[in-house]
C-alpha cells in the first residue's frame, strides 16, 4: 500500500452529515496557499448551516485546550468520544488535497523522520506538491512558523491534522474576538487565514479560547493573571481580577518575611564565620606553643627565658581572642540572635559558646602552668619520645626549685580543671562537636577527653614530687640513677605475671631520661654457653641461687634475670631481678651485627663472675646495670664503663604496647618480617615468630640491622617502631594514655618498685644464700612505696593483719596456654562465735583451647608422638611441642595465722626453716596438670585434666579473724591472669553476706559487722 492509500485509508470524515445543500462546497476547490482573505471568504458556502450556539462535541477531533501561539493541539485524553462512520459523500480528490492542505508543516517534516528510513521513498497525494521546492512549500504556510510536535500514533480514524486549540465560544465569539488579544494567533489555524463559519461548521467542533476582556477572566491562575499583564504592558484590558490582586498582596508579604528570615541566617552565618575567625587565631596561637617549647616540628635551641617569653606572648593572644569570641556569642546582637533561631545555627552557636568558656579556662590553665610547661618540656623534648638525638647528653634538666614550682602551679590549676569538667560533662556531645569539622574533632576531642585523666593524675604526680625522696628518684640530689624496665609475656604465666623476656635500662640524670634500648635477656645478659638436644643450661650460669624459691629451681629452668619473677609478692620479684641484673655478665660481640644465640654462637665458656676479658671475639664486663649507648634507632653501640645505682624496677604488660598502638595505629615492621601489627595482632604475632618453627625461621634471617637474637628480634622491631611513631604523633594525644596508666596500675598491668639507690644493701652473689631479708637486699625506699599503697597501686602481696587470699600460678613447662585459661575463685567463709574464720575454698578452671583437626592420607598411622600432630598443637600452643602435659604449680597465700590441713600426696605445706616466702603469709601449694591427646577416630586433639592433679580445693581455718567487732578479708588477683572471684561470708547469726560474684581485675576489700550481724 502506497502512501497515497495509506493517507485515504487514515482519512477521518468531518463530523456532521452535511444535506444536499452542502454539494456545492464538495465542487469548490480548497483555497490555495497564495490567496487573500478576501478570495477565502469569497469561497464560504452561505448556504452551509451553523451550528448551534455552545455545540456538545461530537467531532473526531476531541476535546481542545489552548497553547498559546503554538498552533492548536488536540488533547488526547478526549479520544474516548464516539466516532461516526465515515461519509462515502466526500470527493476523494477534495480529502486529499484538504489533507495535503492543512497538515502542520513539521508534523509532515517528522513523521518523515520517523518512518524508519523510508522517507525518499515517500508519495504524496499531490505531486505537484511534492514537486515544488521546499523554501516555497514553506512559505505557502504562515510566517509564524511553529514547533509542531509529532502526532502519536492513533486510531485510523482518529485525524492528525485536527491538533487544534479553541475556548469554549460560540463562532460568533470567535470571530469577534479582538486581535491583540490572541496576538496573530490565527495565523497559525488549520485555514491559514480567520476562521469562518463555513469551515467551523464543516468540522463541528467544541471550541475554547481565552475569552475577551470582561468574559471569564478570573478563571485563570492568579499568577498567569499577573504575569499576562505584565506582558500586555499593565494595560487595564488586562488587568487582573481583585481575587488576584488580593493573591498577590498576600503573596508579597509572604515573599519579604522569607527573605527577611533568609538574609537574616545568611548574615547571621557571616556573622557567625567572622566569630570562628577568632577561634581560629586563638587555636592558631595555641599551636605555635609546641614550637615554643620545642615540642613542635619546628625544633628550636632558645634559652629558657625566650622559651618562656615566646610561650607567654602565644598564650595571652589566644586568651585575648577567646574571650573576645566568648564575649561575642554571650551577648549576641540583633543579627546573631536572629540566625540564633536557625536550627543548625543554633547548635553551632551553643557549641561555641561552650568551647570558648572552656577555651578559656583552659588557656588560663595553660598560663599559669607556664613555668612548668617550660620544665616539664626539657624533660619531654629530650626524651626517647620525642628526639632522634644520637649523642649521650647528661646534662641536668630539673632542680628542686623546678620540683617546688610544679607543685604549686598544680594546686593552683585544680578549680580550673575542675570547671572545665564539670562544663563539659553537662553539654550533650552532639551539641559539644557542632562548631567543628572533622579534622577540628580529630585535633580537640582527645585533648578533651583526656582532661578526666588529667585531673586523675596531676594529683598523684603533685604527691609523688613532694616525697622526700623524689629528688633522689629523678636523679637530681644524688646524681644519675636508673630504672630497670622488663616486659612481660603473661601468655607463659609465672608468679610475677609472665615470662621476662626484654628488658632495658632508661637512665635518669636530673630529670632527663635516656633512650630506651628494649633488648632481649639473651643477647647481652647471661648468654647461652649452648643450646641443642642435650638441653638449655640456663642453671649452669654463674651457679647463683635463691634459696627460698627452690621450690622453683628444682623444674630445672634456671636461676637468672629472665626466671626472676619468682614470688607473687612483687618488690621480692623486683628484687631478685635487681640482684640478678648486678651479678651476672655482659657480653658484648666485637662484630655488632653479631648476634648471641644466632648461627650457634655464644658467649662460651661463660664470661667469669665479677671479671672483664676480652678473647677477640667478645668483652665480659661484670655485671649488667650498665646504661647502654643507644644510637637514634634505637640500637645499642655499647655500654658506659661505670655501673650506675639501681632506683627502681618497673615490669609491664604486653597489653601496654596494644594501648599505645590503640593510639599511634598500626605499625609496619620491616626485615624480616615486612608485616603490619596492630592492638588486636600483636600478641599472636610476637608468639608466632617467637616460637614457632616457621615464625622463628623468619626470625633468622639475616638484615642490615642485627638487635636481638631470633626469639625477641621481632619484639625488639616493635620497640624501635614504636618509640620513632610516638616521636612524630602530637603529645596531645598520649594524655589518654596518662589515664590508661592510672588504671593499668591498679590492674598490676603496670607493676612498680622503687629502692634508695644511694643504700642498695648487701647485694653480692651471696645475698641470698642464708634466706630472703628484705631490710638488706635492694630495701624499698619506705616513702615512695608508702606513696603506692595509699593509692592502691602498689602490688605487693597484702602483709597486714587482717585475712587474705591469693592464687599464684606457675607455668613450669614453658607453654603460651594463658590465653586459653580463666580462673575463677571461690571461697565460702564462715565467722563462729569465737571470731575465727573458716574458709571452704575451691578454683574453677574454665579452659578453651581451639579446635585442631587433621586429614590424614588413607593408611596413615597418625600417634601423639608423630611430627605432624605434634607440630599441630605446637602452633595452636605455643611451645607445647616440649611434651604433651601442661603442667603449672599454684600456691594458696593467705593469713600468717591460718593452719591449713591437708592430706600428704596432693597438696604441700611448706616448711619456713629456710626462710618465708612472703612475710606474714602462710601458703599451700601444688600442681596442677593438663593433657592433650590426639584421638585417631576424629582425628583431632582432645585435651583433659590429669587424674590425681585437680584445681587447688582446700580448707583453712584463721583463728581470731573477727578484731573490734569487724571481719576483714583483702582478696588479690595475679597480675595477667583473667580472674574471677565469688566471696560470700556467713555470720555467727546465720546471715549470709554476698560479697561479689564477678570479673577481679583489681584488689578488693571485704568488710563485714560481726557484732551487729550486718553486712
């Protein structure tokens, strides 16, 4: 079918039966495109009858809705109407020419475009139509050319040039409808001229159109009403009804209240940035203060006068500017109070308003800490967190005047602290970090949140400096001392609280600390004379023994500074280290990339008790408290030839190093590990490359720098790492572990002793060989030890009067099994009427070691003593690969008065002729055992209590437990133990007291009325 038929085909007949009278208009042609508008009235048909006034539709063309200027456009959602049937009276010749007449030019031109390629191949009805030239078929049309849109595809009998636009007007209305109004819109009809009558009664349609001045008006938007006078000019033709009129005021004043509300916040935020300006600067000044002290990036050599000069001019223009922002925001002005009622607004300026009042305080705070920041920051900027500095300075820092000034300027900042607390504690943390950006959070909150933790400790530190001993401690009245620092590994628990691994003497000369060479005890101290299937003759060096604790020494592991955590009581542990430490031997390897224990090599024979030598390959010197040369990475180039006094002992756990990184981040650990540790893969880590074999292979390889041999080479990385983070990480934030401190203090995560370096006592090989005395052998200093138990940090073993209890274990075989194991405590005490206390005790151990599977080849005959399970478990358990028994040996301390009865074989009473363990405490101990088995039906590991070795179950009985009425029972905990405890104390009158039943991180006292029955 051509497109000719296609068209006929399509053609919808117009929508009235015309009568007979209506044959004429079928013999006249259609108007040509070239006539005037007096020939197409000429062609009307007079005889044509017209329509009713306010015709119903009933044409094919719909319903119709006006476009202004754009020609007429049918609206399509009309197309439901009923459709005629088509009129076999109209000339085909007529309906095609009318057609090709009156199709909107564009919709031609597109539909054209639309038929999938096959428009040069298009007909049309005429082809003298077709054949004229486009620029001529174009002008044929109106002027006012239009943008028609392309007709949607429709029924057959719908039409697509009948996309016209009328008003609901009768055809006399249409034709009187002036001109202007419609602006030259008749140029765009389907006739190209005025509508007549004749054509409008051809097609029969329901017309709509805007009506003139006067006719519907009001039927219009408010807002067309107003812009349609606008566009007239403000001709009163056009003007707008008083409804609208009346819209628009409203309208306005609308409009002003929302700009005057916007320009209000808008200036207010202006306002506002201008305000931040201030804090800004004031920050800005406060940050220079680091420099000034020289704490910053930017290290300076200033006196302490320009230090302090430089500090004071930084610290009073912060004050200045925030007082004058705090000023600002506490007596906002009109615009301020405005944009004050702006939600976001608002919280930003509450958030100023508290920032800056404790801003204030703060700075006031800082200014008058002045003289002591100028102090303390020597001490700080020398320190091994903060230089890279390589030379050995011992120049004095601190004086007691120093000391004196420190402790005034903290009692005078107490109330500030105080009030700077309290307000932040009473603002809700969304409405605190409002004014600040993320990185302004990053910077101030742990400055804020460790102020807690400051006022914690200030008055800790402001007691210690005013001992009288705290000169002497710091190095400052007797000259330089020094403190003994070792880790401990509590996954190998012994009575000390882990297996001492590392340690590392920190010098103290006036205030200045040296740098912190975290060694391990088998690289310089006590080197192995050898080590391989015969066995590991730790004992054999230098034969030193501690008599009381041979209880210990007969397990064969060795009497030196590593195994001297030998009592749970802690200053006798710190003791024995201290002594340990003095009379053994340094050995020092002539090549320093040589290494003690790596390729077979050691110091061997042993260096000689209290003599130097020197045999071409390595340098005895007596005795290890020798501070160490340390270079800027941390590596040590050899030992200072005088010995220095021992202050102190200072003993921490692995979970200190996991707080630091918690705050520094991860750490990258290079050769020969190149791997990223964190808080949470520390502690697998330095097992794994400790003590497994493929960890400690790692652990041998060979790099430029040599500092410890394979077992605590990685630990030692870690050290150096992290010791160069905390130099580069801002200061502000170790105040959050200034708090952490405090608490691992009281948790014995941190254990101290101190002892008066000027008088250490008989400290010779022989000092322990006729029993332990404490009055004799490194004596704690009586004021700085008083000063730790009145702060409950001390972690001695409770000597007093009153009841107590204790559970020390011992791991003897060398297992990593602590991480696997939580204990729990019970003990029912019951008070008679005599006072004396009889205690039911027992221990739960609750242990959880992960599952270990296999999957043998068919036919293999695997045992516990194969290679493969054995390997298994040792990487699971650390160093379990020793034997298939875990083995540990617990004690049970309690009151010096208790008698203890227990049966021969499983439990021991201690004899005290060779001298007590702890003064004033009596104790049971014994062993307890713990198996693994590998079981060929599942092929995994099963693990069991040994038969005949329980967990400690016991009775006691303390007579005269109950003093002035009042029963008292001091219960400790083992330092890297996870511990437990439920403690109830039954009455005389029947009354049971339920002490606690929970988590016994701390020490805890117990206390009950005996003679009033209350608890």
């Amino acid at each position: 079918m051509g497109y000719q038929d296609e068209q006929r085909k399509n053609f919808i007949k117009p929508p009235m039966s015309l009568p007979s009278s209506r044959s004429p208009r079928r013999n006249t042609p259609p108007p040509s495109p070239s006539s005037t508008a007096s020939e197409r009235r000429d062609l009307r048909d007079e005889s044509v009858e017209l329509p009713p006034a306010r015709p119903k539709v009933t044409g094919r063309g719909g319903q119709f809705r006006p476009l202004p200027r754009f020609g007429l456009r049918r609206d399509a959602s009309r197309d439901d109407l009923p459709v005629g049937e088509p009129s076999e009276e109209i000339d085909a010749e007529w309906e095609d020419r009318f057609e090709a007449r009156h199709a909107p030019r564009d919709s031609r031109k597109r539909s054209g475009q639309r038929d999938d390629g096959r428009a040069g191949d298009r007909s049309y009805a005429d082809d003298a139509w077709q054949s004229r030239g486009q620029a001529a078929y174009d002008d044929g049309w109106d002027d006012d050319r239009s943008d028609y849109a392309p007709a949607p595809q429709r029924d057959p009998w719908r039409r697509d040039w009948a996309q016209w636009t009328s008003m609901d007007l009768q055809v006399d209305d249409i034709l009187d409808y002036p001109g202007d109004e419609f602006d030259g819109g008749w140029s765009r009809d389907a006739w190209g001229g005025e509508p007549n009558p004749y054509t409008l009664a051809s097609v029969a349609l329901h017309v709509e159109l805007p009506p003139p001045p006067g006719k519907g008006r009001a039927a219009k938007p408010a807002l067309q009403q107003f812009i349609y006078w606008a566009q007239k000019g403000f001709k009163k033709s056009a003007r707008p009804t008083k409804k609208a009129m009346r819209v628009l005021t409203i309208m306005s004043v609308l409009f002003v209240m929302l700009m005057t509300t916007i320009g209000t916040g808008l200036t207010g935020l202006v306002d506002y940035l201008s305000i931040k300006g201030l804090a800004s600067d004031a920050v800005s000044s406060l940050s220079h203060l680091g420099d000034d002290l020289g704490l910053g990036k930017h290290k300076n050599n200033l006196s302490d006068a320009e230090r302090s000069a430089a500090a004071n001019a930084d610290v009073s223009r912060a004050l200045n500017d925030m007082e004058q922002l705090h000023d600002r925001l506490a007596h906002p002005d009109f615009i301020l109070s405005m944009a004050g009622r702006i939600g976001k607004v608002r919280e930003m300026l509450q958030s100023g308003l508290v920032l800056s009042q404790v801003g204030i305080e703060g700075i006031t705070m800082i200014q008058t800490l002045l003289p002591t920041l100028v102090s303390l920051a020597k001490v700080i900027s020398t320190s091994p967190i903060s230089t890279d500095a390589t030379t050995q300075d011992n120049t004095q820092l601190l004086y007691d005047s120093d000391i004196q000034k420190i402790i005034s300027n903290i009692e005078q900042i107490k109330p500030m602290l105080d009030s700077m607390i309290a307000t932040l504690q009473a603002t809700p943390p969304q409405t605190l970090v409002a004014a600040l950006n993320s990185k302004q959070q990053s910077e101030i909150l742990p400055l804020l949140q460790g102020l807690p933790y400051l006022k914690q400790s200030l008055p800790i530190l402001q007691e210690f400096l005013s001992l009288k001993s705290a000169g002497t401690l710091l190095g400052i009245d007797h000259g330089p001392i020094a403190y003994l620092l070792m880790t401990l590994d509590n996954a190998e628990i012994r009575p000390v609280g882990g297996f001492q691994g590392q340690y590392a003497l920190i010098g103290v000369n006036g205030g200045r600390i040296s740098h912190i060479a975290l060694q391990d005890t088998y690289h310089y101290l006590e080197p192995l004379q050898y080590s391989g299937p015969g066995g590991q003759k730790y004992w054999e060096y230098d034969n030193l023994t501690i008599g009381p604790e041979a209880w210990y020494g007969l397990l064969n592991l060795g009497w030196a500074m590593r195994n001297s955590g030998l009592s749970p009581d802690f200053p006798q542990s710190a003791r024995y280290a201290l002594w340990y430490l003095h009379n053994e031997e340094t050995c020092v390897f002539d090549n320093p990339n040589q290494v003690a224990g790596q390729n077979g090599i050691y110091c061997s024979p042993p260096c000689p008790v209290g003599a130097s030598t020197d045999n071409g390959v390595y340098k005895c010197m007596p005795g290890g408290d020798r501070l160490p040369i340390v270079d800027a990475k941390g590596q040590v180039q050899g030992f200072e030839q005088d010995r220095v006094p021992m202050a102190g002992v200072i003993m921490i756990q692995s979970n200190i190093i996991a707080q630091l990184l918690q705050i520094t981040g991860p750490l990258k650990i290079g050769c020969p590990y190149y791997t990223t540790v964190d808080a949470t893969t520390l502690e697998q880590k330095i097992h794994f490359y400790q003590e497994t074999y493929r960890g400690k292979h790692i652990s041998e390889t060979k790099c430029p720098t040599q500092i410890s041999d394979s077992t605590k080479r990685f630990t030692g990385l870690l050290t150096q790492v992290l010791q160069q983070k905390l130099k580069d990480m801002p200061k502000g934030k170790l105040l959050q572990f200034i708090g952490d401190i405090v608490q691992d203090l009281h948790n014995k995560e941190i254990q101290i002793f101190f002892t008066d370096p000027v008088h250490p006592g008989n400290i010779g090989p022989s000092a322990f060989a006729n029993g332990y005395n404490p009055n004799t052998t490194y004596p704690a200093d009586p004021y700085a030890e008083g000063f730790l138990r009145k702060y409950q940090i001390s972690s001695e073993l409770y000597q007093g009067n009153d009841d107590s209890l204790a559970l020390n274990r011992a791991d003897d075989v060398g297992w990593k099994f602590e991480p696997f194991v939580k204990v729990k405590l019970i003990d029912h005490i019951k008070i008679d009427a005599q006072g004396n206390a009889i205690h039911s005790f027992q221990t739960e151990y609750d242990i959880n070691v992960p599952p270990i599977k296999f999957f043998p080849k068919p036919g293999m005959n695997l045992s516990n003593d194969n290679p493969l399970v054995q390997n298994a478990v040792y990487n699971v358990v650390y160093n379990a690969a020793f034997q298939r028994l875990y083995q540990e040996v617990w004690r049970v301390y309690m009151s010096g008065r208790a008698s203890p009865q227990v049966s021969s074989g499983q439990y021991v009473v201690p004899s005290t002729s060779g001298g007590e363990d702890v003064p004033n405490r009596s104790y049971v101990w014994g062993y307890f055992e713990y198996q693994w088995n590998f079981d060929s039906q599942t092929n995994q590991i099963d693990w069991s209590p040994v038969s005949g070795f329980p967990p400690p179950a016991l009775s006691w009985v303390v007579p005269n437990a109950v003093e002035h009425g009042r029963y008292i029972i001091h219960v400790q905990p083992q330092s890297g133990v996870n511990t437990s405890a439920e403690i109830d104390i039954t009455l005389p009158n029947g009354k049971t007291c339920n002490e606690m039943n929970g988590a016994l991180p701390q020490n805890r006292v117990f206390a009950v009325n005996v003679s009033a029955g209350t608890c």
